[in-house]
C-alpha cells in the first residue's frame, strides 16, 4: 500500500504542475478536468458499491441534483455558482438519506433497478417542475468569473482538488469502523448484524457519504458547462460510466475507481475523436462492460497487485505462541449470579411453511454452565439459534435474556446485550484479514465507535491475544479464507470472544476439526468458562459433550425430549430411542 501512496503522490504533484509547465493546452487540460469529475463520482460510488457490495446504477443522479441545487441557486440569489457548489452535496447527502432509508432495505437486482428508476425519476421531475427547473429549456448559468487569457484552468484544479478530498475522504471511511463494517455487509450481511454491526445505519450512512461530493462536483459543473438540462443531467450513460470506471479500475480498492475512471476517460475521448460521438460511446463502454467483467473481474489494479506479489511473495511473519493459555477474567462481571437463569427460551416456535422446526420449546440456559444441545439433523438446533441470536423472527414465544425480553430485538442489538455466536459452517469474511476479523465485531452502535480507527490500541493487543490463545497468532496478517476449516473455526471463536460476550452459543465447534485442534477448542471452552462465560454448544461428537458439558438438552422433531446430567441423558431410553442409538451406550463405556 506505501508504494500505491507513493505513486499516488507522484501524480498528483504532476498533475498539480501540468497547467504551469504547459498553460496553452486547453484540450488536454479539458480531458484531464474530465477524468477529474468522473474520478469524483467513481471514487464517491466506490463507497457505497464497492465497500458495502450494493451497486448503485443511478448514481449520476447526485450529480444532476448538485447541478441544479447550485443553477437555481446561483440564478436565484444572483451569486456565483462556485460559492454554493458545497450546498450541492448537501441536497445530494439529503436526498441520500431519505432514499437510502428506504431503498437500502432491497439487495442484489432489486436495490439496481430501483437506483435506475430513481435516477430516471429525478429526470422526469426536472422536466416537470418548470417553476423551478424551467423545464426541458434548462438553466443557463453566468460564464466564469476570471479573464479568459486563465481558460478552464481554474476549473481544473478544483475539479483536482475536489478528488483530492473526494479520495481523502474514501481512505479514511475504509480506515474505520464504519468501513470494516460496509466490507463485512458486503461479504456477510446477516453474519456482520450478528457480530454487532447496525446493518440498517452503516448502509445509509454509506449511501450518504458517497453521494455528497459528487453532489459538489455538480454544482462546480454546471458552472463550467454554464448549462444545465433534465436528459444531460440525469443521464443513464454517466452512470454507467460510473459503474464501469470503478470495475475496470478496482472495486472495493481505494485507487482502482481512480486509475479506472482515467482509462475510461480516454477510451471516450478516442471514441469521441475517431469513431464519431455518443453513440459509439456507448457500443464502446457496453463491450468495454462485457469484456471487463468476463477477463477482469477484479478490476486492473488489484490484478496488477495479485501478479507483483506472485512474483514478489512477502514472508509470513512469525510469532511465537505462548507456552500457556492465558484467560482473563470476565473485566465487565456476569449480570446474573452463577446458577441464575441467563437465556430462557419460552414456548418457541418456528414454521418453515408446513414444517415445524421448533415446536413450543422451553429452555433454560444458567450462568456459569457449558450446557449442550444435541439431537438428530434436522431436530431444530440451529434453528433456535437462529431465533435467539434474531438471524430469524420466532412465529410465537419469548426469548429472554440477562433478564430482559430479546426476541423482538434487532440481531445487533442482542450482540451488544452480550450474546455471541459461531456458525455451522465458519463464516468468516474471507477477503480480510484474520486480524480484521477478530477486530470487526461492534461493542456498541454509538456514532463514536462507528467513526474511529477499525483497529485501536488495545484492540490489536487483544486480537493478538485471543488469536495466541486459539494458537494462529502468527496468521494475523494472512487473508482469512487461506486459512483450513479447522483454523477457520478457531479464528471465528477468536472473533466472538472479542466481544466478551456473556453467552456464546457454539454451533457444532468439533466439525470438521482435526483431533489435535478438538483438544485444543475443549481445552479454550473450559478455560473461559472458568472465567466466567457460559456456553450452550451444538454438538454431535458425543463423548466430547459429554466430557465438556452440563447439563445436555436433547432435540428431537423441534421439542425437548430430556434435559440433565450427562450420565442421566445417556442413559435415558427415549434419547436412545430417539438419537443415540440402542447400541451407542456399551461402545463408550
Ligand atoms: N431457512 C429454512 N427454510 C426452510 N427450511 C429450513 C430452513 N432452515 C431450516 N429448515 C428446516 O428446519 C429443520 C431444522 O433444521 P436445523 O438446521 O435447525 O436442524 P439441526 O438440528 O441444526 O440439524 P443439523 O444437526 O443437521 O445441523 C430441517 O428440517 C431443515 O430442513
């Protein structure tokens, strides 16, 4: 990354003298203004489309709205549209919000079609509010202040400056917590809400930021277009420039949607010179679309990237692990009293149309215990876990927890109140880091957390701890999805304590794991519920639940069939009957 600031910097500083050393070259210095404003908007969509995943194709729409928030205002009140291009974001951050709210609820195609048709209805509303807009006529703006010896050059650096910001701005979002949360909605959003992550508020605040200086990049355009109507404002092919400018450079990277918009910048330009106009513009950009997503579906700089550390692989940094596991004690102490009720399920159900998952169930998890719950596939484990961590709505029944009512809550909201969680399947976000990971859960939804540093001091030393105690410390650096299954799950428990949650529930910790790492997650489970946290495990390796846990629950077609000591439920002939088979009791004994 230093050495992409450090081309960064290097062209800026010529960019910044390219109108001094070479002043009378009005062309050239057009196409680069150009490659400026289109940066602006690529590197703005970037946010909300390439760190959170949710692809905006209506985003020239924020430009269009920039553009006529200055017009009006600049004709209206007589001054000049530089002075209020800022209020040009300010109506794009608004409308941001008040769309966001709504649309950010849809993913996938409907969030697409529904940027698209917002963007042809601002189109539609421009032409329509002729008070206001003068219609399909237009605005026509004042012409530039300056004298004309000084051409667009002044044009040029505040287009420059603004992407300067534009990129600033971007860098410091992915530097937060805010950022780490959109790249976790992007790869796992019900896993991201469930680690403490306010989903709903990250989206919006996503949308926002990405709209505001495209918003400013409007108004200062329309002042140097001095013209302004509803089709070239709220255009369609600006934002599909915009799309293809982010995927050509880099989605998801802090210079790709930059390097991009250049490259696509000048392809127009060529297309505009020596193939005649719009219209080849968009057969150009539409294979350009094509051809990008089918040999560079990564986008040119992180292939670059990808062949430079294929030739140049960096050593994997080694620390030693400590001879000892190390568990603090809980710091903030358990709410309830050992052998208190801590998670009480009460008459539960859930239907999967006519199948009933979870039938009326009643379960009692105490403080302090390791307390299992087994049953046949499909008897409704995960399902209840589903239900008490929120990742679904119970069809009727009461969830409680830490003596408060929880199943009405958001899933983010019970992760904050002290439930934890790891997955059947691990699901780790595979494109961070393991440190990134262990970092990522949210203590709390407070605008202060979301804005500050994704990795503060004392967390990286307790992410350095959690990751020694689980034994993958000297993986920190390494991209999570390198790693096996069976560190994968380490590393999603190492991720779950990072909260110091006061229930953890475990779904199915031993699957997939090698014996020597089995020993070593038992060994993590009792060493921390000596410290204080309690677990309620899914689990079929048997002998290791019935060594680690009690009491043991038993599961079967959704309801509870035994609840008690280990030595109790192995023997109970309707947990032979129903799960463990009539044979299973001598084999272990
Ligand atoms: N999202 C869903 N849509 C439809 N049916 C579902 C859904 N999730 C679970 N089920 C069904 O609900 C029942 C309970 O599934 P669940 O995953 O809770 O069982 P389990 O006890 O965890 O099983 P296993 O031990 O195999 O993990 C199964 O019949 C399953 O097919």
């Amino acid at each position: 990354m230093r050495r992409a600031h450090l081309a960064a910097g290097a062209c800026l500083v010529a960019l910044l003298l390219y109108p001094v050393v070479n002043p009378w070259q009005p062309y050239p210095q057009a196409v680069l203004l150009m490659g400026f404003l289109l940066a602006v908007q690529a590197t703005s969509w970037n946010i909300i489309s390439g760190y959170a995943g949710y692809i905006s194709l209506g985003h020239s729409m924020f430009l269009g709205l920039g553009a006529y928030t200055v017009g009006i205002l600049a004709v209206r009140w007589g001054v000049n549209p530089l002075w209020v291009a800022p209020l040009g974001g300010v109506t794009a951050t608004v409308v941001a919000v008040l769309i966001g709210t709504v649309v950010l609820r849809t993913r996938g195609h409907a969030f697409v079609i529904i940027t698209i048709a917002m963007l042809l209805a601002a189109q539609i509303i421009a032409v329509n509010s002729r008070d206001l807009t003068r219609g399909s006529d237009g605005i026509t703006l004042e012409l530039p202040f300056w004298h004309r010896d000084f051409q667009n050059i002044p044009f040029y650096y505040a287009f420059l400056g603004l992407l300067v910001v534009t990129v600033l701005f971007s860098a410091w979002i992915r530097r937060t917590k805010l950022g780490t949360g959109l790249v976790a909605i992007r790869e796992d959003e019900g896993k991201a809400a469930s680690i403490g992550v306010h989903t709903t508020r990250f989206k919006v605040v996503a949308y926002a930021a990405s709209a505001f200086f495209i918003g400013v990049a409007g108004g200062v355009y329309a002042y140097y277009l001095t013209f302004i109507n509803p089709v070239g404002s709220f255009a369609i092919l600006g934002s599909v420039t915009i799309v293809l400018a982010a995927l050509a450079g880099g989605r998801g990277t802090l210079y790709g949607p930059v390097a991009g918009a250049f490259a696509v910048n000048l392809v127009s330009e060529a297309a505009t010179v020596y193939a005649g106009g719009v219209q080849s513009r968009v057969l150009l950009f539409g294979g350009a679309l094509v051809l990008v997503v089918l040999f560079l579906p990564k986008g040119l700089l992180p292939t670059a990237g990808a062949w430079w550390r294929r030739r140049h692989p960096a050593k994997v940094e080694y620390i030693e692990q400590p001879a000892a596991l190390a568990v603090r004690e809980r710091t903030p102490p358990p709410a309830a009293a050992p052998g208190e009720v801590l998670l009480s399920v009460r008459g539960v159900s859930r239907r999967f149309g006519g199948l009933v998952a979870v039938d009326d169930l009643s379960l009692d998890v105490r403080q302090g215990t390791i307390t299992a719950l087994i049953g046949p596939n499909g008897s409704g484990k995960t399902t209840l876990f589903n239900l008490v961590t929120g990742g679904l709505p119970a069809d009727s029944g009461e969830i409680w927890f830490d003596g408060r009512r929880i199943d009405r809550l958001r899933p983010w909201r019970r992760c904050h109140l002290g439930l934890g969680r790891s997955y059947q399947v691990t699901r780790l976000f595979k494109d961070m880091t393991v440190r990134e990971n262990v970092v990522a859960p949210l203590a709390d939804a407070r605008w202060r957390t979301m804005l500050s540093d994704a990795v503060r001091g004392h967390e990286a030393e307790r992410a350095r701890e959690l990751l020694d105690l689980v034994g993958l410390g000297r993986f920190a650096g390494q991209q999570a999805g390198a790693l096996s299954y069976g560190q994968q799950k380490l590393v999603e428990l190492a991720q779950v304590l990072m909260l110091e949650p006061k229930l953890i529930l475990l779904d199915e910790p031993a699957g997939g794991v090698n014996p020597s790492l089995l020993g070593r997650i038992a060994e993590v489970i009792r060493e921390l519920n000596a410290a204080g946290v309690t677990f309620l495990v899914v689990e079929h390796n048997i002998p290791l639940v019935l060594d680690l846990c009690d009491p043991v629950a038993v599961l079967a077609g959704g309801r509870l069939i035994a609840e008690g000591p280990p030595g109790r439920v192995r023997e109970d002939p309707v947990v032979l009957d129903a799960y463990l088979g009539a044979d299973w009791v001598p084999a272990v004994r």
